[in-house]
C-alpha cells in the first residue's frame, strides 16, 4: 500500500529578511552611522512593503520567482530609504519648504495644558527665557501638509494644541531628516504637556519648565526626553520602533517602571533595581523633587540615565 505523501510548506523570507534589516539600521542609528531619518523614508515607502509581503504570502512560499521578487522589492525600499537618510536631497529642485511663525500669548492664564501631534521629521522642544508667551517657535511644512492650532481659556487654564495634518511628498524639495518643528514653551506656568510623534526624532528639554504631567508618544525613531529638574511630576514615556532615552536631573527622585519588548532596557545606577523593569531611588518617598515615571518601547533599546 502506497504511503502518503507529506509536502512541508516552506517558509518566506520576506519577514526575516525585514526584521534583519531592521536590525542593522537600528544598530548603524546607535553607532551614529546613519540618521535616523532613514525611518522617515521608510515609513514614505511602506505600500512598497505591504505589495512585497503580499506577494511573498501569495507567491513566495511556492514560487522561487514570487519569493526572489519579494526579495528584490524589500532590499530596494530599504536600499531607497537608506540612500535618502544619507544623501539628503530632494528628487526635485526649485521647490520651498514653508516656515511659519507659532507665537501663543499666555493671555493671563495661571496653568497650561498643551498638546503637540506631530507626524514626520524633527522636533525640538525647550523653554522659553524672559517671555509672556505661552509658546514660540517655528514649523516648516512641504506641500501636502498644514498644521492646525487651537486655543482656547477655560477660566486660569490655557488650552493650546498644534497639529499637523497631510503626508508630505518627498518628491517636492523635502530633505530627509531636516529639521521641522521647533518650540520652545513657557517656563513661568505649570503644564500638562502631551506630545505624539509619528515617525522620525523627538528631542524635549523640559529642564527648565513647570511641567507636572507628560505623556509622550512616539510610533518610529529616536526619542529623547529631558525631564524637569524641580517639582513632583508624573510621566509617561513610550516608543514604538526605536531608542527611547529619558534622563532624570541629579536632584530628582524617581520611581521607574520601564520595559522594552524586543531590546533592552538600561537604568542608571542612580536607581535601584527592584526586579520587574522597577526601579526606585532610595529617598524617594520623602524627596520634595521627585517622577513617577513610565517607559516603554517595543522594538529598541530603553536607556534611562
């Protein structure tokens, strides 16, 4: 009696071959080999990746030939993107980006809650010197892209929001990991501060501010956070693809829980290690200046100094 034949699936390349990928550039981003711009790019690219998985699933796991031109599209986004982090230059000349001006008045108000949702590039936040505004700064846009804002007073509150809003087209003047947004907000009030970044670097120097609640988000790239250096605050932290860095001032106290899906997670020996991603400093409980803070990140490294 004829056996019965057993065939094995084979499997596609298609998924190692981008977590590899990723691998590297997350490894020539901490070397300061590469910008991390190339994440912008990339994330440009992604229907590119979506069509190339498809025909992996589809084709691959059959065809030497679907798995070869799956193969061939991957290496050519990543290549693409890594070539646009370095090169830095548009595909077409004689177009502008566009740079407004953001200027907020704190218009009386005793405390502030601020909001910044920003999608691809470079941020930069710090705080303002010797300034009755509640915000100043400049963002540059490309085509495809506006930026809204909204304000409002809600008795001593400030409410502020900017957002931005559209894809920008790279193909219209736009370099590659240039500098886009940067903000510089009152140190004279108390804040609640929520940031969200979409893909590329997220840098905040909250040193000199009142900020006493803080929820940063960030989906692709590096984010690095400068906490403030006096009060009692709680913070959030968290990167989706990445390098999350926060630094905590000598001064301040902390309670740290912090976790890193596939990566790692270093803490300063400042801080105690109590097992679990927790982390404590030994005068924490009785510190006039101290953070609950929260950090996360689910495909990086964690490093909190």
């Amino acid at each position: 009696m004829e056996q019965p034949r057993y065939y094995r699936r084979r499997g596609g390349f298609v998924w190692p071959l981008i977590l590899i990928s990723a691998g590297v550039i997350f490894l020539l981003n901490n070397m300061g080999l590469l910008s991390w711009g190339v994440w912008d790019a990339l994330w440009r690219m992604w229907p590119v990746l979506l069509i190339a998985i498809g025909l992996d699933i589809l084709f691959g796991r059959r065809s030497a030939i679907g798995s070869l031109i799956a193969l061939v599209l991957i290496l050519a986004v990543i290549g693409g993107a890594v070539w646009f982090a370095v090169i830095q230059v548009p595909l077409l000349t004689g177009q502008t980006l566009t740079t407004d001006q953001v200027v907020q008045e704190l218009a009386g108000a005793t405390s502030a809650d601020v909001r910044i949702n920003f999608g691809a590039g470079t941020l930069r936040v710090g705080a303002l010197k010797d300034s009755g505004n509640l915000i100043e700064g400049a963002v540059t846009t490309s085509p495809g892209e506006t930026v809204t804002r909204d304000w409002r007073m809600d008795g001593g509150l400030a409410r502020f929001e900017l957002r931005q809003r559209g894809v920008p087209n790279i193909a219209f003047g736009r370099h590659v990991g240039e500098a886009r947004w940067n903000l510089n907000l009152s140190s004279s009030v108390p804040m609640a501060l929520r940031v969200s970044t979409g893909v590329g670097e997220a840098s905040l120097d909250l040193s000199s501010l009142q900020v006493t609640d803080l929820d940063v988000s960030s989906g692709v790239g590096q984010t690095q956070v400068q906490l403030p250096g006096r009060g009692q605050l709680r913070a959030k932290v968290s990167g989706g693809i990445g390098q999350v860095v926060v630094t905590i001032p000598a001064g301040m106290a902390a309670r740290i829980h912090g976790s890193a899906g596939l990566g790692g997670l270093t803490a300063s020996s400042r801080f105690t290690s109590q097992g679990g991603g927790q982390y404590v400093s030994s005068n924490y409980a009785t510190a006039q200046d101290r953070v609950d803070l929260n950090v996360s990140g689910g495909i990086g490294q964690v490093v909190i100094r």
